[in-house]
C-alpha cells in the first residue's frame, strides 16, 4: 500500500533561512524555561540548556526518510500512545504536584475552580486574594472555556484536550502526521515550563493553544474564496472568547484584522473584526461592568513594572515598544506585496507576544548589572507556545521535502515522497 507523506503547501526556504527559523524556534522553546533553569544552574546551566534545545530541534528537523516513514505509517498506533501517555502523566503526577498545599503549588488550577464555582453559583468570578489562590489575572474568556472541564472534577486536562486538538490541526494545517506529532513533542520532552505548567494544570498552556487555533479557524474561513457565513460567524465569536482569556491576546486582533483585509478585502475584514469585538464585549465587559475595583485582571499590567525599578514609568514603557512592534508588523503585513502565508502571520503572532517578555528581561538585567530571566520565573512564555509551533514549525518539516513547489495561503498540497509499505 502507498501513502503520500503529503505536506502544505509553501515555499521551501533558503538553506541559509531555514537555519536561521530552526534555531529561532529552539530559542523560542528554551526561553520560557529560562528562568527555571537559571534559578538552579546558573547562566552557564542555562548556555548548557540551551545549546541542548538547539541540538534536539536541529535533530529533529535533519532529513531522515526512513523516520519519516516510519512515523506516517504508524502514526495512528503513535499518536495514540502519546496522548494516553500524557493523560496518564497527569493523572499520576498531579496529585502530587497539588499535594503540597498553598504556596509551594501553583495556583493557577485552583483559580479557575474557584472561579468558575462563584460563577455557575450566579457570583463573580473574580474573588478576592485568599490563602488558596491569589487574585485572578485572566479574562473571563478563559474561565468559560474551561467550565466544561471544572465540572468534571478536572481542569487540568484542557491542557490535554487542546494539545489533542493542536496536533489535529497541524496535521491538516502541514500535511504532515509524522512531523506534527515530532512537532508537538518537542516541548513537552525539551521545556521544563511546559511540563510543570501541563503536570500542575495550570491554563497557560491552553490559552496558547486555543487562541492560535480560532485564529487559523477564523482567518481560514474568513479568506476562504466562498464565504460560508454561519461557519465564519462561529469562527469570529469563537476568535472572541479565545482573545478574552488574556488582556495581551488583544494585541493579536490588528494583525488579524490585516491579514483578512489582505487577502479577502475591507470589507470581510471590518465585518469579521466587528463580529470578534463584540464577542470580547458581551463575555468581557459584564465582569468588568458589575465591579470594576474587583476585576482583577486590569491588575495585570503591574507585572510590567520591574521589581527594583527606581524608574516609575518601566511599565509604560514596555507597553509602549510592545505597540510599536505591533505597528510594524501592521504596516509589514499591509505594505507586503507577497501573498500572506499562514506561518508567516503566526511569526508576527509570536513577536507581538514576546516583546514585553523581552523588554521585561531586558529591563531587569540592567538594573541587576547581569543577565537575568527572573521575569519568566511564572512561566509567561508559555503564551505564544501555539504561536510559534504554527509559525516556525513548517520550516521543520520542509527540510524534509526541498523541491516543493510556492503555494498560497490555503489551497491543495503538493504530493511529497511515498512511503510503501
């Protein structure tokens, strides 16, 4: 029996590029591990580290057909294994994660139960600080979507769910089973982040991960040649929850908003952006609305004033450059006369999500007199993980296949090498 090992269908980069966009992504993965690693190893640990991420992703994407192979054949019997294997290691591990009480866990799990208790009980979701949790920093976006899994007694597994969900999509989204999951696997072996965010069930992970896929559902729907309507109109409300799950995914609608106006006109692209709006309106100002001193959320531009900063402005500052990257990528995306590709768009994603991060350490190591990721030590990074595995992760799987041929932005895929079985 043949199976094409097929693939989506962009442009293969330059040797020089594709060099370039692996060892991004390895940096990408070890970033939000940093300051993990730094608290227990030192920066020379976190050079070691480092150099580790580069050598696996590097692995990872030389060119292997006998792997490839192997893994498109098998890929149901692996894929299976994977995510058993992931819900055991939560189920296992996280009582024991949980197990050692207030302060020496993390609280992110039990945020979202309380709040999502005070909420089906018709009260605010937004408690005050207690010995349980601190204040809650998330939008009320994330608290509905992971309702479902609070009333089943576990929201960890969102994590589980929409990792599921991700390698899905990246298997129809790259046309390549084996590299999705090989994808996928990279930082849940590589970051410590991610692994202690997954095991403690916290909701970084899942914020990532759902935002980047309403967006590829939206964009893909609303760019479509045939515009089905009631697909795109659940598209944009769904695009709308998602970006009320944390106040800096709001930064994400303008490049949303270019890239439909690029590529299917003005006029779908205010029409999907008004429908997203008012989806982050009616989820997100009622909380806002029925107690503004106790909406916790707008607390988290706090976390933008560096610890130790004699400078007052530190935080406005950060937000300030933040914008203005955002306006770049903007005008990039506007003024590029090349037809937009979705990794492309995830790239910009990724940067207008890391760029506070990186003013933040930047900030912080000139106050200390050395480089110092302490900013990362709550796992922010986290945040764009989605991002950057939909924007840098098809580079990973070209080096595979050098001869395809340039594609749009959705489209058929070109055949790649058989695999016979």
């Amino acid at each position: 029996m043949t199976m094409g090992a097929t693939r989506h269908n962009l442009p293969s980069p330059p040797v020089k590029a594709a060099k370039l966009d692996i060892a991004v992504l390895g940096l990408l993965l070890a970033f939000p591990s940093a300051a993990f690693v730094q608290e227990r190893a030192g920066l020379t640990g976190l050079s070691a580290y480092a150099a580790v991420v580069l050598v696996a992703v590097v692995a990872c994407a030389w060119p292997c057909a006998p792997l490839r192979c192997w893994l498109d054949r098998h890929f149901i019997l692996l894929a299976a294994a994977f995510l058993a294997g992931l819900l055991g290691c939560h189920l296992a591990l996280h009582p024991f994660e949980d197990g050692r009480g207030p302060g020496l866990s993390s609280d992110r799990d039990e945020g979202l139960e309380i709040a999502t208790s005070r909420l089906m009980n018709g009260e605010n979701p937004y408690y005050p600080a207690n010995k349980v949790a601190g204040p809650l920093s998330v939008l009320p976006g994330a608290i509905v979507l992971s309702a479902p899994f609070v009333m089943v007694g576990k929201v960890g597994l969102q994590n589980w769910f929409w990792l599921a969900a991700l390698l899905l999509a990246c298997v129809r989204h790259f046309r390549d089973r084996g590299g999705s999951l090989l994808l996928l696997c990279l930082p849940l072996m590589l970051s410590p982040a991610v692994q202690y965010e997954y095991i403690s069930g916290g909701d970084l992970l899942s914020n990532a991960i759902y935002t980047a896929l309403f967006l590829l559902l939206a964009i893909h729907c609303w760019t479509a040649s045939r515009l089905q309507k009631r697909t795109a109109v659940i598209a944009a409300l769904l695009l709308g929850i998602g970006l009320s799950s944390r106040a800096n995914y709001l930064l994400l609608l303008p490049l949303f908003s270019v890239v439909v106006w690029r590529q299917a006109g003005f006029s779908r692209a205010s029409c999907a952006t008004a429908i997203v709006l008012v989806s982050f309106s009616v989820i997100t100002l009622p909380f806002y609305l029925a107690d503004p001193a106790a909406f916790t959320p707008l607390n988290s531009s706090n976390k933008l004033a560096l610890p130790g900063a004699t400078w007052p402005w530190t935080g406005v500052a950060i937000l300030a450059i933040t914008l203005l990257v955002l306006l770049a990528l903007c005008m990039r995306l506007l003024l590029d006369t090349r037809r937009v590709q979705m990794g492309r768009f995830f790239r910009m994603c990724t940067l207008a999500t890391v760029a506070p991060m990186v003013c933040a350490v930047i900030g912080i190591s000139i106050l200390k007199g050395t480089l110092d990721f302490s900013f990362m030590h709550d796992r922010y990074g986290l945040l764009y993980l989605g991002f950057a595995l939909l924007g840098w992760g098809g580079t990973l799987m070209q080096t595979h296949a050098p001869n395809q041929k340039p594609g749009k932005l959705h489209g058929p895929v070109s055949e790649g090498p058989s695999c016979e079985e």
